[in-house]
C-alpha cells in the first residue's frame, strides 16, 4: 500500500504542476482566440483525461500520469472561461 501511496502522490504532484505550468498558455489562448475556441479545447482536454482514466488497467496505470494531466488543465481551463 505505501508504494501505490507513492504512486498516487507522485500523479498528483505532476497534475498539480502541469496545472500550474500551463496556465500562461492557457491565458494567451483564452485572449487570443476567445471564449469559445477555449472552452472547447478545455472540453477537450478534460474529456480525453476521463476517457483515459476510463481506459486505465493495472499493467497501464502509468497512464495515469497523462490523464490527470489533463483532466486538471482542461477542467481549470473550463472553470476559468465560466468566470466571465
């Protein structure tokens, strides 16, 4: 249990960061090309993390890393454009 611990902590760490990294991307994105094209990319980014989280087996749970990934960046992105 304290290596899948390890594990889980070691996901979240990285989705928090990438979080965090692309937030300027993801403002310059949302001020360029408006709400609409950042909403869907957000959309998108937040589906494509649940569906591989869906898609997620014991012998592929490195996808794990990628998928909160996106689900962090994509639902942050998605908040953001809400808060007009």
């Amino acid at each position: 249990c304290s290596g899948q611990y390890e594990q889980f902590s070691l996901v979240f760490t990285i989705a928090s960061f990438m979080n965090n990294f692309l937030t300027l991307p993801n403002g310059f994105l949302f001020d360029r090309f408006g709400t609409t094209v950042a909403r869907l990319f957000g959309i998108s980014l937040y589906t494509t993390g649940t569906l591989m989280i869906a898609f997620v087996t014991p012998a592929a749970s490195n996808l794990l890393f990628a998928a909160m990934s996106l689900l962090a960046v994509g639902g942050i992105l998605f908040l953001i454009t809400n808060m007009q």
